[in-house]
C-alpha cells in the first residue's frame, strides 16, 4: 500500500507525498468530486497508470515527476484556457531553475509542453468538471517531466534531464512548481493575465518557427505567429492566420 505524507508546499498548498499511485491526477479528480477545498496537490514517487493527451501512456518510472494540482476556478469555461498557460509558465520556471545551464535550451510549445533542444521533457494534462451555470466548477493540472528516464514514441522525440545533467529530486522541482502557480495565479486573479501571456512568449519558440496543428483529424501547417489577447495559437498559413483554441500542435517535420 502506498503511503502519504502530507505537509504544506509552496505557497498555500496542502501537499500529500505517495510513494506510489495509480495516478496522481485520478486521486485529486476523485477529491474534487468528494467536495475538497482548492489547494491540494498530489505527489507520487512512483505512477502505474499516469496518461497524457488523448489517453496516451504516460509513463512515470521512480526518479520522474508526477503532480497533480487541485484548483476550484469558478470562472467562464471561455477562458479556462488561461490557467493552461499559466501552468506552463510555472513548469517552465521550476525547469530552469533547477537547470540553468540548459535554460536556454528549453521552450514552451504550446500550450504547456516544455521542450528541451527540441525534444519533449515535459508536459501538463488538465481536467476537469463544470458547474450548472457554466462555470469551471474544479481543475485539475497534472504534471509530469522526464527527469530520469523519457519514454521513447513513435511520432516524437523525447529526452530526460538525466542525459544532460545530473537530475533534481523530483520534490525539488515539485516545490519550485508550486511556489510558481501560486505566485501566477495570483496574478490571473487579479485580472492580469496579459502578464502571464508575456511571459509565455518570452519562453517560446521564436514567431516563425515551422508548426502544424490537429484540424479535426487533418493536420493545418504553418508558422508560429503568437498568440492572441486570449491566449489562443495563431498559425499562419497559406490561407492566412488561423486562430485554435485547442488542437495537438506537433513542431516542424516532426508535424
């Protein structure tokens, strides 16, 4: 059986440490669905069943990062989005605080991958359930990096922190993550989010750099052109700029 210790992380969070679970962001769900309070966060020293977008395995062996976050947004699901990119701002920071000599080697894709010399090490899931008036009733933000050890895919490079420096303990980063989305969201809150879109271009692939986007079971090619007030990925292309709100965006010929 697994087992817990549970304390306070950075910022306000109410961090409970498992030495394994099925998965982290399945127990903050399950959490949320029972009526917890905003501010939990889950870290596991070992995942079994972790997943990432569209269901994929996502594999977290001892040594990798496995956190999962609890928030309660009460905000309009139209810019739910917001928080994705929040996120990625706080996992980017946590990764180049921990790595700073590989620092500008790292960049967001977006929404919330972090990619380190083009190859993926890092990424966010997130989950989560409305209210009856529409409103995100619970999110959960699940993170994971490839600190020890990268899963090898078929369609995308990948790369652990390990094949280029000696790894943090996964609760290092997991604290500096955590002292970062409190800090950020802080600054969503109060209504400041072009901040944190600023931020996200600074910690992005330049404007210009060759993308392609998932269109409904094609692909839409074209060029990163930022983002827009909101958040949401401008792509130019052939036919001019294209605005997504949501849509798997693979990098150059890898698309």
């Amino acid at each position: 059986m697994s087992t817990a210790a549970a304390r306070e992380g950075g910022g306000g969070w109410r961090l409970e440490a498992y030495e394994r679970l099925p998965s982290t962001s399945d127990l903050c769900a399950e959490r949320a669905r029972a009526g917890e309070a905003e501010g939990l966060a889950v870290l596991a020293g070992q995942q079994t069943k972790g997943r990432g977008r569209a269901q994929r395995v996502w594999l977290s062996p001892p040594g990798n990062l496995a956190l999962s976050v609890l928030l309660r947004p009460r905000t309009p699901l139209a810019i739910a989005g917001q928080w994705a990119l929040l996120a990625g701002v706080a996992l980017f920071e946590a990764l180049a605080s921990v790595a700073p000599a590989l620092a500008g080697d790292l960049r967001l894709k977006w929404p919330n991958d972090v990619m380190l010399a083009g190859a993926k090490l890092a990424g966010i899931l997130i989950e989560g359930a409305t209210d009856a008036a529409g409103r995100s009733d619970w999110m959960v933000l699940g993170f994971g990096a490839n600190l020890v050890a990268a899963p090898a895919l078929p369609d995308r490079r990948t790369i652990a922190l390990a094949e280029r420096m000696p790894p943090p303990a996964p609760d290092t980063l997991a604290e500096r993550i955590l002292a970062g989305l409190w800090s950020w969201r802080a600054v969503l809150r109060q209504g400041e989010f072009a901040r944190i879109r600023g931020a996200w271009l600074d910690y992005a692939h330049p404007p210009g750099t060759a993308l392609s986007v998932d269109c409904g079971g094609a692909r839409c090619h074209g060029y990163f052109a930022g983002l827009d007030e909101g958040g949401a990925l401008l792509l130019e292309t052939e036919d001019g700029i294209r605005r997504f709100q949501t849509g798997e965006v693979m990098l150059g010929a890898a698309a």
